[in-house]
DNA sequence: CTGTTAGCGCGTTCAC
DNA sequence: GTGAACGCGCTAACAG
C-alpha cells in the first residue's frame, strides 16, 4: 500500500476522538442503529473537527449498493441525449443517486465496452441506448443481467430482446408528420434519413427489409411514413428515400438528388436534426423557397425552429421525460431487488397519468411516451 | 451483511476452482508480480469458466484510485455543455477513466452538494464550471482540495482563486464581435443577455461593477463590448445593455423595449443561445428584418446557424477542445499526485502548440483558447 | 446502548 | 514462484 491517503481522516480516528468504539462512531455517522443522545454529540463533534467524509466506495464494498446509475447513450453532446441525461439525473439526484455517463457513438464495440466498465464498477443499474439491431449482438446486456443489474432501454427497443424500456412512439408521429404533409396536398414527399444501403433500393421490401435491419427508432420512422402512405394510397417511389450514410452532407447529396429528379418531391420529411439541417442547405442552395415550392417538417423540435425563416413545423420529443421515466422505471426496478418479495409502488412519486402507451409483456415494461407535432408555418399546399 | 450477492464470483473462488492461491489468482488477474505460466493459464481458464469480472469499487478502495472524473457543469442538456463532456469524455476514456457527470442548473448549493458527493465518491479528479462569482464562496472547493484532489476550472474562472482553468477568451471574442459591428458602420449596438441588476444601471460603472458580480464569462463578454466601444471612440449607452433574468423571454422583453427606443440600435450582440433565440423573435415580431435593418451576432455556433435566412454570423467556442484539454490538465495533475517528486510533463500527448494563451502563475495552469468569428451574412451597414 | 469481531473484495508485503 | 497474512474503510451481526 502507498503513502496514507494525503488526508481523509477515517471514521476510527473519528472513533478514538470521541473516546468510542468505531462501531458508535460508525452508528451514528451511518445513522443507523441505536447510539446515546451524548455518544452521538461525541462523535458529531469529533468528526466535525477532524473534518470526516464517509468513504463510500468502501461502503459500497460492504453493502453492494453504489448509488451510482451507468447512462450509455450515442453522444452527449448530441442535445437530444443531452436532455435525456438531465432528466434522467433529476430523478436520480433527488433519490440520492449519480449518473456515470458513456458515450459510444453508435459502435456496438464502444457500447459493449461501457456496460462492462459500468457492471466492474459495480453500478446499481443501467439505462442505455443500444446500437444494437438485433438479439444476437446482446451478449453484453446478457452479461449485464447475470451480474444482477438492471437495465432499461432508452429510446430504441432490440427486436426480440425482453428487456424494460422507455421509447418514443416513432411509428405514429412519423405517420402523423407524413400524413400533415399529405392533407396539405403532398403527393411525392421525400423522405430524409433512411436506412444506410449501399445500393438504392427498387422495391418496398428492399427498404422494409432494411429498415428492420436499421436502428430501430430510424427503422419505426421510416414505417410511419410508409403507413401514411399506403393509408392514403399514395405510392411509394424508392427514390424519394435518402438512403446511405448518416450525415449532414450526404442528407444534403441526396435532396439534392431528388430535386433534380423529372417530378421532384414536394415536400420534405427529415427524422434527425442532421438530417433537417442538410436538407436545409440543399433546399437554399437549389433555390427552392419554403413553403412555397417545398414543404418541410423536421424532427426533434430545438429553440431554433421558431426563429427560422419560416419557423419549423416539427415533431417534437420529449427528452426530459424520457430520461425521467426511464430512471423512475431502472429506480423502482432497484428498489424491487432488495424487497423483492412483495409487489412495487410506494411512493405516488410519479404514476402512470398520460396518454402514453405503457405495456407489461410479462416481467417487464415498456413504455411509448408520445411525440408531439409542432405546427408552425413550414407547411403548405404544394405549389 | 445481506445474502450473497446474486452471482459474480470473486477472486478467491477463481483461485480455488484454479487450485492456486488466492495471491497468485491476484496477481495473474491483476496483472503485476510474477507468476508462472502453467498458474496463469489455469487462473485464466477458471476466471473464464466463472465469467470472473474484478470488483473495481474494492480495487479503488484498496489503491485508492477510482479511475473516474467529476465533471460538474450548469445544465448537461444545454449543447454547450454536452459538447464540452463529450470533449472531457473522450481524452478520459482513452485513459481508462470515465465521468460522473452533475448538473447544477447554476445554484451554487447544488455545486457544493456536488463537489462533496464527487469527493465521497473519491473521484480522482474534478472539472467543474462554477457558478461561484468570488472567493469567498468557494468553501467546497478548498474542501476538495484539501483531501487532495485534483480540480480544474473550466470555462470560468473565479476571480481571486488560483486554480488550473481552461476557458475561452470570451473578452476579446467579445471584442472582436462588436468590432465588426463597429466596422460595418454600427454607432449604437444592443448587447443582449448583460448581467442580472435589479435597477437599471446609469452609468457604465455600474455595469462594470455588476459585470464583475457576475458570472466570470458573463462579465468578461460584456466587457469586451465595451472595450470596443471604447477603442472606437464610441459612447456607451446603458439603455442598449439588457439586464435582468436571463431566459430567452427577458431577452425578448429587452430587445422589444430597445427597439422603442427614440434612437433604436441597428446591431445586437447575443452572448448566449438563448440570448439570442430570444433577440430573433424579437425583430420578428417587431417587423425589423436582418441585416437591412437590424445586424446581428451570436455566441455559441451551430449547425442552425447556418441554414437560418439569413446566415448567422456567429462566434463559435470550441467546446470539444474546451473539454479536452481540461481533462488532459486534469490528468496530468492526478499523474502528478503519484510520482510528485519530479516535475511534470512525461507524455508529448498534446502539447501547447496553438496560439492559445497559456499562463503559468506560480502553482498553476490556465489554458485561454481562442474563440473564432465565423462570418455569414447577418451583419450589414445599417439602414 | 456499546464494544468486539467478523466479513466485503481486493492489493501487497514477506517469509518459505 | 507462491501462499499466508494483513491492510483499506466501512457495514453488520453478536454478545454484554
């Protein structure tokens, strides 16, 4: 062992000061147990005067209880998981626990990374917003599981993985936000952030297919509007999917595609800010006026929006909540691991009371909090 | 103690499934002192057939190090933030370190609670953007200090407390901004988000005054406009400085009530997003269009800014290098509190090779990096 | 009510 | 090379 930690008394010398066994002082200082009026000043006062600040990680050697959450998410400096974080940590803090934040950045490898880091370093449990698409890249989750941690997934569910969640209703505010398009009149409506094929798709299945394939927020986007579409008979045209890298300028290459297409799209429908901001610069640089000569809605609603020229219609989700439900949910769900036996809820703290959509398939929950569509001056008849 | 902790097998039961010792199963795991082969292959193979994963919290506290960053900043769902974390995270986690991130919406008894949950924690480092104005609250930093962790301030300073810091040259880039203004013909500029007075100050040194009450970035924005104010020759208005609450409703509140002014300003400067969302619905709703009759000037670039009508002109922070090099301080000092006696400096990761401003005074470092006007089309010569 | 004693899981010294 | 033994700081039974 190194040289004594520079200061840091520790609760014995708290102890002897006060002319008491640790036990007492550790009593008292924990709070629990039972501990004399005078024996409690005691030790308050020692501890006071030395200056003695409870090492927890030695006391969550001793109890298995961290009060720390892993948070694994795409990018914290992408705002949306940004506002998720800070609801998540709102109702973390207030039930004393801290949020250990990962980014990954969409590798599956980073990802698998993180959870490990998080389960070593012994979190009480885990809230992430995997990359992966499919149950059998879920090794990690497993592993998760085994060492007894909870998990709840934040913003995109993994087809054929049980496991509680907190998501957005992506397929119906997808179709809502194409089906505002359509009653302006919209016959050929782009469609901004398709899955990444390195071939363009000829046929409905090919991008169905690919969708399932895809992130599963992007692949219930891409469905929305194909719902919309089929519901009001319009046709699909494959080539008013953007389809490939997910990128501003690629966003950008492929409006501009189908601007120069014989009957370009009239309309516009861009599921990530990215995405909007590159269909933005597409639409300026063609010379193409909104709503005038094209109608766009975005996803993912920012301050900005309202002060565009005009300001944005979008389809605005609700980050806060989202991190908020999924601590409440990851929050109960430890909770439930130490008394076990009987059922849940104790505190009214924050019930089911929306119109969201909540799920019980078996042992676990899923939520679908709902996205709301802004409507601003972005949409009109098609010219 | 409770039941046994549902499953992760712990070192002991990995070296008796070894038949070796539980030293040895240490020491292979571990990675440190000698061990034979044949030892090892065998205490690799039952760590593996266990599924073995090492406590980290009992390995903290036995070394003392937790391999994990305090970072507390205002608000992590605000993109300045989420990008300086993302900055700080990832230096870290090429380290081996991760971050407990912390909100403290600006309240300084949140930062304490903060700092002192981070230091139980024994974290071995903090990077912290405090929203303490003068020394004399800063009682939760010398306690973090005095139990011999690392702190280094970032993106505000804290006036008469030596600390390592990183920040951005928000006085000249500031200066800079109004500069550009002042060239393009602008004699009475609107500075927008100004410190919070209760009283409409008079005279500039009551702005000075509540500049240096102020939140340190804050302040130092504001005194780069006046400093180009002064060089220009030009006479300060305080009419023209909002003051009060800062939400992008004041703000809008303000620039409404400037623009009534007799001699309204041609030219705003926002020092914050909000700031100058706020401006922009302002000159909206106040029927001033950009930059015929109105310039403007923004703090805090982004993607939005681009692809408004017109184009932002903005000045753009470096919010990832922010967070990097603040993590990169802090690393070198926690690598400096294990081998103190010699000086610094072992790996030529990433030296100081920009035309940042670095100062040494004394004990500690203090980065300034260099904020960038980007020019689009949002400035003009008045009407 | 209180002190003793035994863990928690792991790091590390030190004889054998 | 290896394992016994002790330490890190704290929790928690258990007698008294």
């Amino acid at each position: 062992m190194g040289k004594a930690r520079s200061s840091s008394p520790t609760i014995s010398e708290v102890a002897a000061a006060a002319g008491v066994g640790r036990a007492t002082a550790a009593r008292t200082l924990g709070g629990y147990g039972y501990v004399s009026t005078e024996a409690r000043l005691r030790v308050l006062a020692a501890a006071e005067g030395l200056g003695y600040r409870a090492n927890q990680l030695a006391r969550s050697v001793s109890t298995g209880i961290s009060h720390t959450l892993g948070v694994v998410v795409a990018d914290i400096s992408n705002p949306f998981f940004g506002g998720v974080v800070r609801g998540v940590s709102e109702v973390a803090s207030a039930r004393g626990f801290d949020a250990l934040v990962i980014s990954t950045y969409e590798h599956l490898e980073d990802e698998i990374a993180a959870v490990n880091v998080l389960v070593d370093k012994r979190v009480d449990g885990i809230i992430l917003s995997s990359a992966a698409c499919d149950a059998a890249s879920t090794a990690h989750l497993q592993l998760a599981r085994d060492q007894g941690i909870p998990l709840v997934l934040l913003d995109r569910l993994i087809p054929g993985v049980e496991l509680d969640a907190v998501v957005i209703d992506n397929r119906a505010a997808a179709r809502a936000a194409t089906e505002q398009l359509v009653a302006a009149g919209h016959t050929r409506i782009g469609f901004v952030w398709g899955p990444p094929m390195v071939e363009r798709p000829r046929f409905r299945r090919d991008l169905v297919d690919a969708a399932a394939r895809n992130l599963w927020s992007d692949g219930e986007r891409l469905m929305g509007y194909l719902d919309a579409l089929d519901d009001s008979g319009l046709p699909l045209d494959p080539e008013l999917v953007s389809v490939g890298e997910k990128t501003e300028s690629h966003a950008y290459d492929e409006v501009t595609r189908m601007l120069a297409l014989d009957t370009p799209p009239t309309a516009f429908f861009c599921t990530e800010t990215d995405a909007l901001t590159g269909t933005l610069h597409a639409l300026r640089d063609g010379g193409v006026p909104i709503p005038s000569r094209a109608s766009v809605i975005g996803f993912d609603d920012s301050s900005w929006a309202a002060v565009m020229e005009p300001p944005l219609t979008m389809v605005e989700q609700p980050m806060l909540e989202l991190g908020r439900r999924a601590a409440e949910l990851l929050l109960r769900r430890i909770d439930g691991e130490d008394a076990d036996p009987e059922g849940s809820g104790s505190n009214e703290s924050s019930g089911s009371n929306e119109s969201s959509g909540s799920s019980r398939h078996g042992e676990y929950t899923q939520l679908e909090l709902p996205a709301r569509l802004v409507e601003r001056a972005s949409v009109a008849a098609p010219h």
